[in-house]
C-alpha cells in the first residue's frame, strides 16, 4: 500500500533533473588541474616580465652610450672651432716645429714620444695619455671627463689659381692649408671621438 502511494506520488510530482555532486576524488582531480594552470601561467607571466626589464635596461644603455659619444663629438667639434679661430687671428704665417711647440705642426711629423720613425698618427699609444701631452687643450667644456685637444699641422701651400691683379703685372697670394685634428671625451673617459678637418687661409 505505501509502496503504492508513493509511486502514485512520484507520478504526480516529477522529481526535478538535479545536478550531480562531484565526488570527493573528482573534486580533488579538478582542483589539482587549476594548480598547474596557474603555475605555468604565473611562469609565463614572470618570463615575459623579466623579458621586458632586460630590453627596458638595455635601451637605457644604449641611450646612456648614445649620449656620452654624442657629448664626446661635440667636444671634438669644440676643439676644431678653437683651432680654427686661432688660425684665423694670425696674421702672418704660423711658425711650424716637428713636436708641437710652436703649435703647428710640421707636415708628417714624427712621434716626438717614440724613435721608430713612424708618424705620430700611425701609433697605437695615441690615446688620452699621448693627447694630454702632445695636444692644445680647450676649456669651457662642461660634463665631460676630459677637456677635448687640438692638433694643427701645416701640409700644403697652393701658389697657383689665385690672384690679384697689380698694375700690369700679377701677385700671386698663396693659399696655406692645414689640418687640424681633434679628440673630444665623453663623460666616460674611455668614449672618445676623434674629428679631422682642412682649413684654407692666405697669411699675409
């Protein structure tokens, strides 16, 4: 009779589909599997944040070295204008020497430090020891390790493709060249430029 009466009543009322609990070991199963997904994303995360500090620091770096060499030619350039400002205030042709000490150069000169003939530019030892004794320094030159030097030399005297007329005849005004060479540094004393230029001026 009960056994009736209790099917006559889940006939009436319909159970409902319910949703099936997980077992204890299916749960477990499943909270394992989102541990590793984190843990490979996390690892993910972290490579691609490391990833992005080291290209941060070596754009830095590269910045940094681009502005030290930028300050290092400005420097150089400095040091041209200064030696071309004091060939243009002579007015009579500048004495040269074969160290320096006049402060034109004579053409080709020798490497007044060394006896192997070579010329002082061909040297392996003409670094910012060499310069500091052998090259005119400037100054005024801020945030720089080193204040940039200047070397003048006198290599060449055109004669011809030039000249002033004087009564019925020619004078010949001679035009002198010289090259000047410079060596500017950065705030890092090993970021060194060097620059090299001719400059043309008649002398009276």
């Amino acid at each position: 009779m009960i056994t009736e009466l209790n099917s006559q009543i889940s006939n009436f009322y319909p159970m409902r589909n319910m949703r099936t609990q997980p077992s204890f070991t299916e749960q477990k199963q499943q909270k394992g599997a989102i541990l590793v997904f984190c843990l490979i994303f996390l690892t993910v995360l972290t490579m691609m944040g490391v990833s992005s500090m080291e290209s941060t620091t070596l754009e830095e770096r590269m910045s940094g070295n681009m502005r030290d060499y930028t300050m290092a030619f400005q420097s150089a350039e400095s040091a041209i204008k200064a030696a071309e400002a004091w060939l243009v205030v002579q007015t009579n042709l500048p004495l040269v020497s074969g160290d320096g000490s006049t402060t034109v150069w004579s053409e080709n000169s020798m490497d007044p430090s060394a006896t192997d003939g070579m010329y002082w530019w061909q040297h392996a030892n003409a670094d910012g020891d060499w310069w500091n004794s052998n090259g005119v320094a400037i100054t005024g030159v801020a945030e720089v390790s080193t204040q940039p030097r200047y070397i003048i030399e006198e290599y060449r005297t055109v004669d011809s493709g030039q000249s002033i007329s004087i009564g019925g005849g020619e004078t010949k005004v001679p035009r002198v060249f010289h090259r000047v060479t410079a060596r500017g540094v950065g705030v890092n004393a090993t970021t060194s430029v060097s620059v090299q230029t001719t400059f043309v001026q008649t002398y009276d």
